[in-house]
C-alpha cells in the first residue's frame, strides 16, 4: 500500500486501510473505489492523507505487531483512564487490564524480530487513544529489543505508554486542535503543562508502578537537556522514558496535521537518527530504527540510476538497502518483464534509492500503467 496525499487522488484509487475520524468512526472502509464525491468528503473531514492499493507489486497479507482485536482492547483501556480524569476520578489498574498488558508484551514478543509496517500506524491527528495504542506498540517493540528492559519491566513500561499522554485531557480542546507551530508562548505553556499534570493523576493511583507514572512525566525529556518540563539529560532520564520519548516523537512525525501532512516513512526515521545522541539515547534510538521501515513493502522508489522499483522485501538490518523489483526503466517506461535486484547484494552496492516518487507520480503510476514523466 501507499500514503498518498488527499490533494493527489483520482477517481479509481482504492482505498488499502480503513480511514477514521477523531473519535476513531470508520468513514471510509478498505476496498472502497474512489469517485470525485469520496474525494470532495475526505478535503471536507480535513483528512490529509490516506492509504491506497498498490497494483504494482502483489504482497502476502502483513501480519500486525498487534492484532487488531488486542489494537481496540488497548484504545478502550486509554478510553476508560481518559473518562475517569473527565469525572474527576482516580484510575486504577484492574486484574483484567494488566492481564491485556501482558498479552499486548506477548505478541510483541513473539514478533520482536519483525520489521515494523507503518502503515498499520495512521491515524488522525487528534486522536489521543490511537496515539496512546501506537505510542505502547512502539515502546513494547523497541523495550523488548534494546536490552535493557526485563519481560517483568515490559509490563511497566507498556502500561506507563498507554498512558504517557493522559495529561492533555486536562488541556483546553482547542489548544489540542492546533499546530504546535501556530501556538502561541502562553498556549506552548499550558500544552508542555501536560506532562505534570499528567504525573500528578497516576502517581496516586495504587495499581499503577511509580515508573509507569514517570513516563508521563518525562516522556518529552530530551537527553541533551532540552526538554521538559525539568531539562533531565542523559541516562537520569529513567530507561522507560527514553523509551517511550522516541516513540512518542515518531508516531507524531508521521501524523497529519491541519494544513499539513505527516513526514514519509524515511523523513520520519531521518529524524529520529538525526536526533541520536543529542535529542536521544543513542542506543535505543539504534534499537528502535532497527526495527521500523525506511521503505515499507509497496513503496514506489527511484534508483539512483533513475530507474523506478517497488520494494518488495526489507533486511532487518540493512534497512536502506532492500530488495526492489524494478517495474520501469531510466526514462520512466514500464518494462515488459520486471526484475528483481537485492540491494544488499555485492554486486550491487553501487545502486541504491535516491528517493521516493512522490504521490502525483505514484498515483499517476497506478492509475494509467504508464511511468512518470
């Protein structure tokens, strides 16, 4: 599947992944053909970008780090937690719970060796329990691999991810709604309030592990010392948030936002290696990158040579050099017979991927066979 931006669709385009509003209601299911009038509606819900089929390269179904059973367990646990603050009422992990954050631990650790599919992680830019979802998946993936978090302490740090961002139910709706680039100091004041006040509700709960609490209170904690809300650096930045720090930085560089679309899958991986050793612990971030997608399977990309490909296979540690079935030659010409290259190959490490086509040329792709131009 693609992410295409809204802007770019044509009639015809099939929709790959359901598409949700704020309060997580399917509007448009998988499988739907575009008309002019699902195209109109998706600019009218402000939804910025969307997942569509990609003819070109027929793929086994990708099994989720969550099933998406366990995926709506998760959201309605957030669900509850939200609900309690709004009535003014402690939240406290019940036996039931705890025993869905084992199996959300389970299934994480039965796939730990899997590259993680961004596609499964879309979701609209105001949805605090979707982000809450995502936010744990990536934490659980990432804790399990990095080393330095036990099975027992996984749990913790799950359950302190589903978490992390209770805090903004105490923030104003409409300072939620905006940009953070459009805020003003004071409003920047009362979002990065968050965090406190988030750490102040859990750390009265006697269900909840005091760490588990700490993820909310520094999970925008920087290690070089520039975030918040106290300038911690370094390793006195408990293991647990740095943890769920870069997964937290990651899922929103991926989400859409009003007038602006989310970074692509490697912009986003970009940044986070960008940001090891200075905004990151360096080891997690290697950790985390290690097992989330540059280029997920479907992505349509440039050679260096111009030749166009789709990636059809991703090697867990060579990210950047996957296996690309190349669909058009230099000039942009779908070839009669493609052909598969392993990047990773010797005899071919000279090639590698320039970028990715971007969506009027994707789409373009799709919809007529014929190359880019």
């Amino acid at each position: 599947m693609l992410r295409v931006a809204v802007d770019y669709l044509q009639p015809g385009v099939v929709i790959a992944r359901d598409i949700y509003t704020d309060n997580g209601r399917v509007v448009l299911a998988s499988g739907v053909v575009l008309t002019e009038r699902h195209i109109e509606a998706l600019k009218n819900w402000g939804v910025a970008s969307v997942y569509v089929e990609n003819p070109m390269l027929e793929l086994p179904p990708i099994s989720p780090l969550l099933a998406e059973r366990t995926r709506q367990q998760v959201r309605d646990l957030a669900a509850e937690a939200f609900d309690r603050i709004q009535a003014k009422k402690q939240f406290e992990l019940d036996a039931k719970q705890k025993q869905l954050v084992r199996m959300v631990v389970g299934e994480v650790m039965q796939k730990r060796t899997v590259v993680l599919n961004l596609a499964q992680m879309h979701r609209h830019h105001n949805d605090l329990l979707a982000h809450s979802v995502n936010v744990a998946m990536l934490a659980a993936m990432c804790g399990s691999i990095s080393g330095k978090v036990t099975r027992d302490d996984l749990e913790i740090l799950t359950e302190g991810a589903i978490l992390h961002d209770i805090g903004k139910t105490f923030i104003p709706p409409a300072i939620l709604a905006k940009d953070e680039e459009t805020l003003s100091a004071e409003e920047k004041e009362v979002l990065a309030s968050h965090a406190m006040l988030g750490f102040s509700f859990l750390r009265r709960s006697e269900t909840l592990p005091l760490p588990a609490a700490h993820i909310a209170l520094q999970h925008h904690e920087r290690y070089n010392g520039t975030g918040y809300p106290r300038h911690v650096q370094g390793t006195n930045i408990h293991i647990y948030s740095r943890i769920v720090g870069i997964a937290d930085a990651f899922d929103n560089l991926l989400v859409d936002r009003p007038g602006r679309r989310g970074l692509k899958n490697h912009e986003a991986y970009e940044r986070i290696q960008a940001g090891s050793g200075t905004l990151f612990d360096p080891e997690i971030a290697k950790a985390f990158l290690s097992r989330v997608s540059v280029y997920p399977l479907g992505t349509l990309v440039y050679l260096v040579d111009e030749r166009i490909g789709v990636v059809d296979q991703v090697h867990p540690l060579l990210q950047h050099r996957p296996v690309v079935r190349i669909i058009a030659d230099a000039a942009g010409q779908l070839l009669d017979e493609p052909y598969t290259l392993d990047l990773a190959a010797n005899d071919q490490l000279t090639t590698f991927i320039a970028d990715v086509l971007d969506d009027e040329r994707a789409v373009r792709m799709i919809l007529s066979g014929s190359g880019p131009t």
